[in-house]
C-alpha cells in the first residue's frame, strides 16, 4: 500500500496545526527546536534548530580557511 502527500499533509496538520509556511513545493512546522518539512516529490525532512544553528559558525569558518588557501596558493605562482 503507498501513502499519498496530501495523506501526509493532512496527518501532519492534525498532529502540529497549521504549518509555519505553505507554498506549491513545500510545507513545513516549526516549534523553536525542531522544523519538520513535507516537500515534492514526497520527502519528509526533519531538523534539529539546535544542532543546525551550531554548525553554521563552523561552516563560515570553512569558507573563509578555503578563501585563505585560496590566496595562499595563488600567491605561490
């Protein structure tokens, strides 16, 4: 037996209300820790905020490392 997206849609709504945003692509609840996404083709992800928010100064500071190797390299030439 397969599950339909608006099955899910609708077991989703009922279980965490309306949803933070609603467009065409995607649905998606958020209560401050965690945000649940229902996207198309049917996908559901789950995010931990908390986890996220915290890999994000990591991720800037691996930007700006590659940026510095970058330039590091091509000052070699």
């Amino acid at each position: 037996e397969t599950i339909d997206g608006f099955t899910v849609y609708t077991t989703l709504e009922e279980r965490y209300g309306s949803p933070a945003d609603l467009n065409p692509q995607k649905a998606w609840w958020e209560d401050g820790k965690t945000r649940l996404a229902l996207e198309r083709p049917l996908t559901v992800k789950y995010l931990d905020l908390g986890v996220f928010e915290s890999s994000q100064p990591e991720s800037s500071d691996r930007a700006a490392w590659r940026a510095r190797a970058r330039d590091e390299f091509l000052d070699e030439f």
